[in-house]
C-alpha cells in the first residue's frame, strides 16, 4: 500500500473513532472531519504551511500551546508552551488571540494578558507577540510589541519574511516586522477616517498581491458595518469595501468576532449581522464574487469565534461557536449548502480549522 493511500485509510479510520461519538448532522460526505484539540484544550486557531503540516493553537488551564500535525491532524507532536513560566509573574495572565504561519514556517502568535485587571501600569496593556522558529522546541520570550492599552488582536504573515500585527484602540493600528517578527516597527495608524468598534476585533491576510487585507467593524454614527481594508504597505496607500449589504444601526459595540482568509481567488470573509452569521467570496480587491452575503445557520453571540474556508475547488465551510457547541455547514462554489448542519461540543469561545489541498476540511473541538 503507497504512503498516500495509507494516510486516507488512517485518516478515515480516525474520522469514525474521533467524531463518531462527539458530532451530530453534517451530511457532507466526509468532507468535514472533526477532531479534538490535544488535552481537552480550548480551540484558538489553526493553520497549514507549504508542507502540509496543521498548526494548531489553543488555551489550556495552564496557558496557551501550540502543537504541530504532520499527518493531517490524525496525531500532533508534543505540545509546547508559548509563554516561558518565568515570565508569568504573580496573577499575570495570558491569553491566545491569533496565529500565523510565515516565511520557513516560523510561527507567529498574538497574545493578551490580564494586566488591566491587576491595574499593572497601562503600558503593559498591549499586544504580547512570540514566535517558533522551525526546529526550535521552545518560543521566543514574549514581548510587548506596541505599549499601549489595545485588543482585537490579529496577525498576518507571508513567506517574504512580513509579519503584520492589528489591533484596535479608539483607532485602527498595526506594527509591521520585515524580517520575520525578529524586529517591529512603531505602530502606525492605517488610516485616520477609520473609526471601529474598539470592543470587536480585527482580522487580517495577506493577499496574492502581497496587499493586506484587514477586516473590522465601522461605528461611526452607530451604523456597525463590515469593512474590507486593502493595505499596501510598500508605499502605505490604504482603500477599504464595505463588505455584506445589510445595515446594522445599533447604540454600542456588539463585541462580536470575525474572520477572513485568503482563496484561490481572492479572500473569504464571515461575520455576524444583528445575530445572524454570514460568509462571502471576494475577489482580490475586496469585491464580492457572488452573492453580497449567504446566510447560514449559525448565530453568534458576544465575542464568539468563527471561520469560513474554502478549498481549492470553490467549496466553502463556514463554522461559528453557539454555547458548548461548534456548528458547521458546508456550501459548493454557488453558495448552496451541501448537505444538513453539522455540530460538535466543544470548550472554550473559538473556532479553529483548516482546509486541505484534497479537498476535506479539518475542524478541531
């Protein structure tokens, strides 16, 4: 038996045992394999490299770990701690935001901690950053990469050696490193007529242009819509699409999460609208593909994750959080679903998968 054919039939054999007893609907022919996160861990985020290889972060009751998966997510190395216990000072806590895989397959992670709650000094209320260098068994030191009270934490990466941080405070910010998080610029503002909701949170990719595209949430004059912000960094021009049509006039932040992701194509996006998750296909400039929005099943709650994916054949996965549970639906390059709904328990506020070249998708619980 070949090493490929060898894996599908590992793969299958560990989609029944592994997901047999803990999912419920998902008729997708197998396209959605559901996974647990190593340790009963909390989901944050997963990636994939040029190799193949599933990068998975995720909180425990002993901080964040990162492990890698060399077959497809079926068995993970050991786990590795991000943040060296010498620098969790007394009640110091912190928390994983984001993930990103850059050039050689250095990992990059985006941190917060709980220094506002033990009134630590606000310059200690910032973004944390650490990164794995490939082969290393241990993460750099974790570093405060912006001093200054913030949160809606992202992270961006390309294999140029570019690492991109965002986040939010009054203003739309990032702290850009060109040679592979070793060193970050001062922060800077993308653009000053940009006004988010300081209590979502960003996402961010880079695009095949070598542009980045940040997605966030607009307040100004209360009328919280989804904008697509397209950064091109070399000569610092920013322009932005609104993304989905339907209005959401509301007095506060929603404090709701979102995500984007880059596709053959361009970029797909998911994000909530007065409860109601939806997706879109846009192209590279921003610039839906098809439908502005497609309504799924799913509904979200204050400051719950979600994802959509979309494999290399047009089919898209959109996956949201809704109590103990992870929910899922599966769509073909149309936007018609393919099959029923799928779910899972899960710990934690976060959804975390991948899409793979052969075209299933890979969703931990």
């Amino acid at each position: 038996m070949t090493i490929q054919k060898s894996g599908a039939v590992l793969a299958a054999v560990c989609t029944m045992f592994l997901c047999s007893s803990a999912t419920r609907g998902g008729g997708d022919d197998g396209r959605v394999v559901v996974r647990p996160t190593p340790g009963g861990g909390r989901p944050i985020a997963a990636r994939t490299d040029a190799t193949g290889g599933v990068h998975l972060l995720y909180d425990s009751d002993d901080g964040p770990k990162y492990a890698r998966s060399r077959d497809g997510g079926a068995t993970f190395d050991a786990p590795i701690t991000v943040v060296d216990p010498a620098q969790r000072t007394s009640g110091l806590e912190y928390s994983a935001w984001d993930m990103a895989i850059g050039k050689g397959g250095r990992v990059h992670v985006a941190l917060g901690t709980n220094a506002w709650k033990l009134k630590l000094p606000q310059e200690e209320w910032g973004y944390f950053h650490a990164r794995l260098n490939p082969g290393s068994t241990s993460f750099s030191p974790v570093r405060n990469i912006n001093r200054k009270p913030s949160e809606g934490f992202s992270l961006a990466a390309n294999d140029k050696g570019d690492v991109t941080a965002c986040w939010l405070s009054d203003k739309l910010y990032a702290n850009v490193s060109h040679d592979g998080g070793e060193t970050f610029a001062p922060f800077v503002e993308l653009n000053p007529s940009y006004n988010p909701c300081n209590c979502c949170r960003t996402s961010a990719a880079y695009g095949a242009d070598g542009r980045l595209a940040v997605l966030y949430r607009e307040e100004t004059n209360n009328d919280r819509d989804m904008y697509l912000v397209l950064w091109d960094q070399a000569d610092g021009r920013t322009s932005r699409t609104r993304v989905g049509s339907t209005p959401w006039k509301v007095d506060g932040c929603p404090m709701t999460y979102f995500a984007i992701a880059r596709d053959r194509e361009g970029f797909t996006a998911v994000w909530p609208t007065r409860g109601q998750i939806d997706f879109a296909r846009l192209n590279g400039d921003g610039v839906a593909a098809g439908p502005e929005e497609i309504p799924t099943p799913g509904r979200s709650g204050m400051r719950t994750g979600m994802l959509a994916l979309t494999d290399p054949d047009g089919r898209t996965l959109a996956a949201w959080r809704s109590g103990d549970e992870i929910g899922w639906q599966l769509y073909d390059r149309d936007g018609r679903p393919l099959g029923r709904p799928g779910s899972a328990k899960s710990p934690g506020n976060g959804v975390a998968g991948v899409a793979g070249e052969d075209g299933r998708f890979l969703l931990f619980r």
